[in-house]
C-alpha cells in the first residue's frame, strides 16, 4: 500500500510537470507565431518600399505634367520633340489648354520626362489611382475607395480627378 501511493504521488508529479511543461510550449509556439509575423510584416514593407517610392514618382510626375499642360508651360513649342502625342501651341487659350491637359495620357506623361523604360507597360499596371493620387496596388487595396487601374491610354483628368 505504501508503494501504491509512493507511486501514485510520482505519477501525480509527472502529470503536473507535463502539463507545466506543455503549457510553457505554447507560450514558446505563440511566441514564435509572433516573431514569424513580425518578420513576414517586415519582408512585406520591405518589398513594397520600392513600389510605394515608384508610385509617389509618378504621381509627381503625372501631376506636374497634367498642371505643366493646364498653366502653357508645356506646350508644342517647349516639349513637341519629347512627346508624341499633341500638346497645344503655345498660343492655345486657357480653354484649350485645360482640354489638352484633361486628354493628355500616363504615357504622354512618362515619355516627357524620359521613364518609359522604367515605368513600362506592364510595370504601370501595377498601380492604381486612388482619390487622386497614385499608389501602388498593394498598398491601396488596404485603404479605403475606388481604384483606378493604370495604363498607358489612361487620361490624366480620369486617374488624377482633375477633370
């Protein structure tokens, strides 16, 4: 009788020593769950910084060339040689101007200020227009409103709600 309960206070102190020592694992699994996270989080910052950058350029870019066109500074006569598709002369009116600026393309824009090759065809697509500003599509789909994808017939006065 006296083993029986020796040996049943022994598998008693293993029970209570499993059962600390599994809990003690799941602190150790959840903390490695929150590490793989933060680490995952960072990763994915880490590959959309580029994308974010490019996407603030052009939509400075879009943005100076839409108002470029809009105020006459860009016109036939100061940047035709650069861009193929019609600019207004540079006499043109206000009106005309703002026509001009409101049909003027993401490509018109890019082929201005010489970033076709890198903002590609393909490239383009991976961002969107979002309340006037251009973001990549990654980080908009995490905020909210409409988007607007890009391409390269795409209007200014469309992606940039000048219009």
């Amino acid at each position: 009788m006296k083993h029986s309960r020796t040996l049943a206070i022994i598998l008693t102190a293993v029970l209570a020593l499993s059962a600390s020592a599994m809990t003690g694992c799941d602190k150790v699994k959840e903390a490695a769950g929150t590490v793989k996270n933060a680490v995952t989080s960072m990763a994915d910052q880490v590959n959309n910084f580029d994308s974010n950058i490019d996407a603030s350029k052009l939509d400075e870019v879009l943005k100076n060339f839409y108002s470029g066109i809009k105020s006459g500074n860009i016109n036939e006569t100061t940047r035709g040689q650069y861009v193929t598709a019609p600019l207004p002369a540079q006499s043109a009116t206000a009106g005309e101007r703002e026509a001009a600026a409101a049909s003027a393309t993401v490509f018109s824009a890019l082929e201005d200020q010489g970033m076709t090759n890198h903002f590609t065809e393909e490239y383009i697509k991976e961002f969107v227009s979002q309340n006037g500003t251009i973001k990549s599509k990654n980080s908009a789909a995490s905020e909210p409103g409409a988007t607007i994808p890009l391409s390269y017939n795409t209007t200014l006065a469309e992606i940039l709600n000048m219009a």
